[in-house]
C-alpha cells in the first residue's frame, strides 16, 4: 500500500512503481476503500462530489477492482490511509492482513498549502490561504473531503505509529528527497517489496505537481467546480493519458506564490510538537522542516 499522504508525491510513485513489469496496480489509481467504508456521503465541499462518485464504499466493490490482476505485486495507491489511520489500520488487518506499507512525508507546511492551491487551481477554494485556515475546523464539521483538512492532514505523527506498530514492513519516504533523487528512491521501495530491480525508471515527468493557473480561464474550463470542467478535465484524461495532461498542465500553470513568513511561523507552531515526535519515531533529523 502507498498508504499516503497526499500532496507528497504518492503520485509520482505509483506511476514510477507501474513501469515495472511484476506490479500491477488496478485501473482506478485511489479505491479508497480503506477510508471511505465508514465515510458520510455524500461529502459538503464544493466540488466534492466529482471526489465521492470515484470512492469505492463496499469490499465486494474493492476485490472486483484486482479480480481481472494477476502480477507479483498487487498495490493500492490511496494517499488517504494515513490519515485516516484509526479506521484503515484495523480493516487493512483484517481484510487483507499484514501488507507492506510505504508512507510519503512532506514538510506540514508546504504540503498544508500544496492541497490548498490543489482546491484553489480546480476552482473550488475562493479563499486566501490564511483565511482558509481560519475556516477548516468549521468546515470539518460540515462534513467537507479531507483535502479541506489542510493542517489537519498534515499531522503525521500519531499515523505513523499506528501503522508501524501494527505492520511488519513500513517504509517512510520524505518528498525532498524523493523529488531530488527519485531514481534512488524507487530503488530503495523495490528492494524495500522485494522486486527486481529495474534497468531504468522514467521519472521525467512530476506527477500532480502543485501550481497556479495562468490565467482564470483554465480553471473554468479544467476545475472541479463546475460539470463542463469536470467533463473536460475527464476528456481530456482520456484522450492523452495522465502522463501527456501533466506534461501539457506545466504549460498551462505557473509556480504558487509563496505562503509569506508570518503565515509560516503561524503553521510551524502548531505542527513543532508532532515534528519532534515525528523525529523521534524516524530517528531523522527533520531540520529542513523547523522555522526559525
């Protein structure tokens, strides 16, 4: 399982991990099974139903998904676990038992602002970052998709954990260093499974890497907020391929702005406690994570 966290590079990995001819991951990259069973549907967030109609709720649904997928390794790519470990852990045991499970970490602050512009380039979020903030607690209770959960999703500590010590084999990957040396990394999650190693692995292409769009048009005609862009967006998957639309999305988006410093030290103290914790459990010096 590429158990999460999204905005981390999940991604990237599960497109990586497919060139390899002994794992097969199926059709549907995020089933979501594993959060989403006990899950209040539908969802509030504006635009969260193009989320819910993909969210597999039943376990006979999630087996019909792998009946056809005959490979080595078998994966699921739900960036959703993590976070919602108190449910997932236990039903992971107990439908499918002790699985190797690889966790994507990346700085809270980077990724907390990395799901915002997700929201804000699919033209669902309207807001400035910092008054988002101010809103997700309500917004949780409203009963909006995790990708509203910015700070909430972006505390790892307690997930870690859980699903350390309830599973034999737990790889953590940190998004700087996957980003800077992916070959390397990749290499590390194959002998980390078991597989052979591979000769190459393309990784030219930065899977939903975050950005702005140039322009509001784009997100008109390609967002989540609305169904013409829901069905372009689909159109368009459709007809190139992932690998194609992320390679034309880098000319269509510019880089994000900047989150500013008074709104990082905002959200660095509110996730310094679960850094150190985090550091603790990993035996990692996360410096690169700390505000000064």
């Amino acid at each position: 399982f590429i158990a999460g966290v999204s905005r981390s590079g999940t991604t990237s990995l599960y497109y990586y991990l497919k060139q390899h001819p002994d794992i097969s991951f199926p059709e549907l990259k995020e089933p979501r099974y594993f959060s989403s069973y006990n899950l209040a549907l539908p969802q509030k967030g504006p635009g969260d139903q193009s989320v819910d109609k993909k969210l597999v709720t039943t376990f006979a649904d999630y087996e019909q998904l792998y009946a056809s997928i005959e490979n080595a390794f078998v994966g699921d790519a739900s960036s959703e676990y993590l976070y919602n470990y108190q449910s997932a852990v236990p039903e992971i045991k107990a439908r499918v038992g002790d699985v190797p499970i690889i966790l994507m970490l990346r700085n809270p602050i980077d990724r907390s602002y990395s799901a915002y512009s997700n929201l804000v380039r699919d033209g669902r979020e309207h807001l400035p970052f910092d008054q988002a903030l101010d809103l997700e607690a309500e917004r949780i209770a409203q009963g909006y998709d995790e990708m509203w959960h910015y700070t909430r999703v972006s505390t790892y500590a307690a997930g870690v954990k859980a699903f350390m010590d309830h599973f034999s084999k737990v790889k953590v990957l940190l998004f700087d260093e996957f980003s800077a040396e992916p070959e390397r990394l990749v290499k590390e999650v194959l002998e980390f499974l078991g597989a052979a190693p591979l000769p190459a692995v393309n990784t030219s292409v930065a899977y939903s890497k975050s950005g702005k769009p140039k322009s509001k048009l784009i997100t008109l005609l390609f967002g989540r907020g609305n169904s013409l862009g829901n069905a372009l967006r689909g159109l368009a998957f459709r007809v190139l391929g992932r690998t194609n639309v992320e390679r034309v999305g880098r000319l269509l988006m510019s880089e994000q702005d900047d989150i500013g410093p008074e709104v990082r030290r905002r959200l660095y103290a509110q996730f310094e406690h679960d850094i150190t914790e985090l550091e603790h459990l990993l035996g990692k010096n996360l410096h690169a994570w700390k505000v000064e």
